[in-house]
C-alpha cells in the first residue's frame, strides 16, 4: 500500500515510475492531463534524445521520483547521475558531449577517491607495523620508500631481543652490528651498538661498554674490576670483526 511502481524500457533505456500513495487522502499521488515543457520541469527532449542515442553503448536509467509534494526526474548512466537540468539549450551533439564528459569526470573523481582511500590504508598499515616492531612512531612515507631496509632493521632488532633481551630503537640499530669470538678462553657472541654490547660468554650473559677509536671498536667490561678490551672491529671494516 506504500506506492505502485511501474518499470519499463527499450533499447537498454529503462524506465522507473514510482506513484506514492496517501494515507491521509486516501489515494495515489498522480498527475493527470498534459503538461506543457519547460525548464526546471522533467527531463528536457534534448537530454532524452542523448540518452536514447548513448543507450547503445551505455548503461542508461531514466528515474522518476514522485513525493506528495514534488515529482523528481533525473537520469543514470554507467552509474553516475545526470540532473535533469542538463541540455535545455544544448544540441544533441553538445548534449551528448556534456553526458559523457560528466560521467569521465565522475569516474576520475571516484578514481582519485580509491587510490587515496588504498594510500591511507598503506600507510596506517605502516604506521601498526612500525610501532609493533620498534615500540615508536615514524613518518610513514618515510617508511615506504625505504621499506626494505626498515624491515631489515626490525628483522636485527627481533633476532636481538629473542637472543640477547634487548630491544635497541631503530637509530641504535643502524650502527649495531653482530660479533663472534673468545674472551678468557670462552666462546663470545655479542650484540654491538653504539654504545653498549650484550655478549654471551659461555653460558652467562654480559654487558659492555663499546668505544669507537680510530684504531678500531673495542669491547671492555662493565664490571669495574676487570680492565680487558676486546677488538670487535677493525677501521675499514663494515661492522665485522672476528
């Protein structure tokens, strides 16, 4: 009892005519008899001779929406929609032109919209993904054009916390480097930053100082009442030593 909705076409035109009813009148909201053309009232013959003629090789809905108060008219192609105030004083041609060219806008508009939409989803996905792995927050374009080494980073900085229990932020970890040797007739594997070392000495763990000189890197122990340096790194060497 809510409407009567009639549907039609012809030549991939449809067509969509929907009659409110009134409960308070107890009728269905028609318009009866023959009214004149004029601008502002419907779909203009020119705009519907377009749509005709652009029905051969696009998607063409012709709406029409009645309420109690007003009858609205307006027209769907390839899913855009098209006022029914277009092409009043166009030609068919000009008309035809004004179509298609608000619907490539329409596309292009929506175009933009999705690859905006998959660029903010990236770069929050980036945004998670670096606080997981360094505990802080970076500029996420930053991060996208240098992706590779900032996953390297993450890769050290988990492989130093799973065997050392340190969790060195990522401008430590640029300058951090893996070393492996003897110490006092025991093997030494160690975690190296700028600053400080983690080692493994047999089954026991120490901590380091590092100094960087210009005769190399060397190691020496926390501990005030030991007093050896161990050279992890030559100068020349890309962080490695042996």
């Amino acid at each position: 009892m809510d409407a009567v909705i009639a549907e039609g076409g012809r030549r991939g035109v449809h067509f969509r005519y929907v009659l409110p009813y009134d409960a308070i009148a107890k009728r269905y909201m028609a318009e009866y008899g023959q009214r004149e053309r004029r601008e502002g009232y419907g779909i203009s013959p020119t705009l519907a001779e377009a749509l005709y003629e652009l029905a051969e090789n696009h998607k063409i809905e012709i709406m029409i929406e009645k309420t109690r108060y007003k009858t609205y008219y307006y027209a769907v192609v390839d899913g855009v929609r098209i006022e029914d105030s277009l092409c009043y004083r166009e030609s068919l041609r000009g008309c035809i032109s004004e179509v298609l060219r608000r619907v490539k806008e329409q596309r292009e508009w929506e175009e933009q919209l999705r690859r905006q939409r998959i660029r903010e989803e990236v770069l929050n996905a980036l945004t998670e993904w670096y606080f997981r792995c360094f505990g802080e927050t970076a500029n996420p374009l930053k991060v996208a054009k240098r992706l590779e080494e900032y996953f390297a980073l993450c890769q050290m900085r988990s492989a130093a916390k799973r065997e050392f229990g340190v969790a060195p932020t990522e401008r430590a970890l640029r300058g951090a480097f893996w070393w492996e040797g003897e110490w006092r007739g025991k093997p030494m594997s160690c975690f190296v930053t700028g600053r400080k070392a983690v080692c493994k000495v047999g089954d026991k763990k120490a901590a380091f100082y590092v100094f960087d000189t210009p005769h190399g890197v060397y190691l020496r122990p926390e501990i005030k009442l030991v007093d050896d340096w161990i050279k992890v790194a030559h100068r020349g060497d890309e962080g490695q030593g042996g």
